[in-house]
C-alpha cells in the first residue's frame, strides 16, 4: 500500500484475519502509530491489537531497522526533493530486504534470550 494510514491498517487486519485458523485468535503487538490506534480503525473479532507502551524502542525490533537504515544509507544526505527521498528510502529499504541475515541479526534482542 503507499500509504500508512487507518484504511491502509484496517485492510491489513482484515488480510491477516482471513488467515488465522478458525479456532484461534491473533494478538499484534503494534506500537501506538496513530493508524494503529485510531477509533476509526475496523478490528477483526478474531484479532486483538496490544500496543507497546509510548517511547519504549528497546520493546520494537523494528526500531533497530529503522535506525541501521539511517545510519548506512540515509543520513548524512541532502535531498532533491521529496522523490529523491521517497527513491533513497525504496532503496535502504530493497538493501536491508535482501540481507534477511542482517534483519534477524538487528532484530534480535539479547536480553531475552533467557526467557
């Protein structure tokens, strides 16, 4: 989708509810982006959204992603315009796709290994 917002989110509930088994139930563990939270946003009855608590990254793997993308391919950078960003963002983002390696490295939380 190209856009982050409640439609987008509530179509992506909706895909993921059609693939969880009859007998289950899905519980999402979301960060509180405002589509993700919004009133206006459609939950399926067969999923539960728990939101991370606010300001808590150490909680959200994918804030580590996000991070490494600056740090190697996004800062430091004076943009043409906004799809000179749009075009340096697809492309951080096709980078870190291709080296799954590297994503579960980033996402790993070493602190939890003992649980």
């Amino acid at each position: 989708m190209p856009w982050c917002d409640t439609y987008a989110m509530t179509q992506h509930l909706a895909e993921i509810a059609r693939h969880v088994d009859a007998d289950a139930h899905a519980i999402l563990i979301m960060d509180q982006a405002g589509w993700h939270m919004s009133n206006n946003l459609v939950v399926p009855e067969n999923i539960t959204i728990l939101p991370l608590p606010p300001k808590s990254p150490e909680l959200n793997p994918v804030e580590n992603l996000w991070h490494f993308m600056r740090d190697n391919w996004l800062s430091n950078r004076v943009f043409k315009s906004y799809d000179d960003i749009v075009d340096h963002c697809c492309d951080a983002w096709r980078r870190l796709e291709s080296q799954p390696w590297r994503v579960m490295s980033i996402g790993r939380r070493e602190w939890a290994n003992g649980f």
